[in-house]
C-alpha cells in the first residue's frame, strides 16, 4: 500500500471523526439547553475551531507539499494514535449528554467523576494534546507538530480556566476536583 494512500485513510478518518464529534456536541449542546445550561466562552470557541481547522489544513500541505513520509517509528506513534482515539471514546461515553466541545453548564448538575475523570479534570484535552503532537509527528511533518502544539498550549491556558471558573460557579466542581490534577494523572498519592 502506498505511503499517499494510508495518509489518505488516516487523513480521512481523522475528518470524518471529527464531524461526527461535533453532531454528537451539537446534539448534546440541544439537549443541554432544553435543561436550562449556558453557554460561556462563545468567543475563544471560534478561535478553537479555527486552529484545529488550520491544524488539519497545515498537516495535509506540510505532507504533500514536502513529500514527507512515515516515521522510523511509525508503528510506535501509531500505536500511541490508537490508544488516544480509545481513550477518547472513553472520554465522550463517560460525559455522556454532557460532553461538548463547547463550554455549555447546567446549573446545579452533578459533577461527573467517573471513567478518566476519576484521574484527571480535563482528559478530552489531554487527548486533543496528544493528537496535536502524533498525528503529524507520524508523517514527520514536524513544523505542525510544534507551532500548533504551542497554539493549543495557548488556547487550553485560555478556555481551561474559563471552563473552570464557568463549571465552579454553577455546580459543586471546585468542591469535587479539589485534589484532581487538570491534565497529567498523578502516579503516586
């Protein structure tokens, strides 16, 4: 199989997975506000999309237009990219309605801790920062790799306290993550 034709694949699935997160947030986002939720951080929200779009559009140039090809260590980043997009459906299915890409709270709901947010407050953002930094490393398209990894650096120093300071005021968040580290679980207690 060609190397233009398992990008291809990998490319294609990364889109068509991304669509379908935002019909699950867009349906979620429905439900949500029939509930009585907000929405808060309309603003940066724009700016999120706008960088994953450039993300996608930077990691397809960078590839065609260098010709760059797998890793050495393809099967390793590959693996890590497979795990990543496990832990994300565990991520989604643990929020269930209440996960979004947007930061839409409902007042008085119950703080949910289970499944990796026994573990961490933010783990969809972990795997977003994962993603950043594999998928285009896994085709050695490492000018995307860094300058997109510091975009959603500055992005998440942004939207994570602003999601915080959003959920705390509404729920009992701040009381149930008080020992919860935001994105790297810790090892020893």
């Amino acid at each position: 199989m060609s190397d233009y034709l398992t990008f291809s694949y990998l490319f294609g699935f990364i889109v068509l997975q991304r669509i379908v997160e935002l019909v699950i947030a867009k349906r979620n986002e429905h439900w949500m506000k029939r509930q009585g939720a907000i929405e808060i951080g309309a603003i940066h929200y724009r700016f999120i999309v706008l960088m994953h779009m450039l993300f996608l559009i930077s990691f397809f140039l960078e590839k065609l237009l260098f010709k760059h090809g797998l890793s050495p260590i393809w099967p390793i980043l590959l693996t890590v990219f497979v795990l990543t997009q496990i832990f994300r459906i565990w991520v989604i299915q643990s929020l269930g309605r209440f996960w979004n890409t947007k930061i839409i709270v409902l007042p008085n709901a119950s703080v949910i801790r289970k499944g990796p947010y026994r573990y961490i407050k933010h783990p969809n953002y972990l795997v977003v920062s994962l993603e950043i930094i594999v998928i285009p490393i896994l085709y050695n398209a490492y000018f995307t790799a860094v300058l997109f990894t510091i975009l959603n650096f500055i992005m998440l120093a942004i939207r994570i306290p602003r999601e915080e300071q959003a959920l705390g005021s509404v729920t009992e968040y701040n009381h149930a993550f008080q020992d919860c580290p935001r994105l790297i679980p810790k090892v020893v207690k």
